[in-house]
C-alpha cells in the first residue's frame, strides 16, 4: 500500500502560508469549503485560493463540508454545492463530508444525516 501524505487546509489549520511552505512533500490538501451549523452558514474565506494553488502545484484537491447532525441536510447539502463551481470542481477532484460532531443526535439519526447529505 501506497501512502500518499496530505493535509487539511481549513482556516483552523492556520494561515495558508504555513502549510505551502510545505507543500513540496505532500501529495494532496482537503479544503473546508463549508460549514452550516445553528450558529449560521460559513464559507472558508481562502478555499478558492488555497485551491488555485494546489491546482498550480499539480497536487491532488479534496473539497470537504464540515457537517452538523442538528441541521437541514439539504440546507447543508446546498451550501456546499454551491461553493464548487467558485472553487473549480474538476473531474479529478474530490469531494468529502467531514463528521466529527453528532448534534446530540443517536448514531442512527447521524447516519441517516449524512446519508441525506451524501445524496
């Protein structure tokens, strides 16, 4: 098996300068591109650079929407949907749906979130 190092560029991560300096020995980045939580609707304000940059590199892009079990699935779905034309969606890229929060929802119920989303 062959490991291919990245990293994720979300803005929580740290200013974009921090990890491409480093760039040179990583073969892909994950980048944030949304985020709907009861607090209200985020969009990372350097995706669409940090994205440009890898696309420059030659490096591998994986666009990514931070999820929250406690909100509309659809309202997140489209949030991100939304971001991807701005960010240059192409074939090769991927997409993902980050779940590391459960909205004190039962695992079911969180499943059955994501899988909405996913859809």
């Amino acid at each position: 098996m062959k490991v291919l190092p990245g990293v994720d560029v979300s803005v929580f991560q740290g200013a974009p300068a921090d990890w491409k300096a480093s760039a040179g020995q990583i073969a892909w980045a994950g980048v944030k591109a949304t985020e709907l939580s009861s607090a209200g609707s985020y969009i990372n304000p350097t995706a669409a650079a940090d994205a440009a940059f890898l696309k420059g590199e030659g490096k591998g892009r994986l666009f990514y929407a931070f999820g929250h079990p406690d909100t509309s699935p659809g309202e997140s779905a489209r949030l991100f949907l939304g971001e991807l034309p701005r960010l240059g969606l192409e074939d090769a890229d991927a997409v993902a749906l980050d779940l590391e929060v459960t909205g004190s929802r039962p695992p079911g119920q969180v499943a059955e979130w994501a899988q909405t989303v996913l859809g």
